[in-house]
C-alpha cells in the first residue's frame, strides 16, 4: 500500500476534521473513501462519454469497416 502527504491549510484541514467527526469516522477513513468515490466517479462520467460518443457514431464506423 502507498501513502501520500499533501500540504493543507489550517482551515482545510479543521473543515476536513469536523466533516469526519459529522460521519463519527476517523479522518482516514474519510478521505480514503472520498477518493475512492471520486475516482469510481470519474471511470464512470469517461464511460457515459465513451459510449455516447460510439452510439452517436456507430453508423459511421459501421460504413469505415
């Protein structure tokens, strides 16, 4: 497993802090779980791109073939 370390201000990360304690979660957690989140959310918005992109040109690509 990796780790990282990032830079925050006092006020990001007493925001972060109290955000974790709202959910009553280690601050960890929290912020594993958002990037794990937001990364499954970004494979997801490429492949509703992707699949418009084929759909909106599958008759073009059908006659390239």
């Amino acid at each position: 497993m990796a780790s990282i370390t990032i830079d925050l201000s006092d006020s990001q990360f007493q925001k972060l802090q109290d955000l974790a304690a709202v959910y009553g979660i280690r601050l960890e957690v929290l912020l594993k779980v958002s990037l794990e989140d937001w990364l499954n959310s970004q494979k997801s918005e490429f492949v509703d791109a992707a699949n418009y992109v084929l759909t909106k040109n599958a008759e073009l690509y059908r006659r390239l073939a």
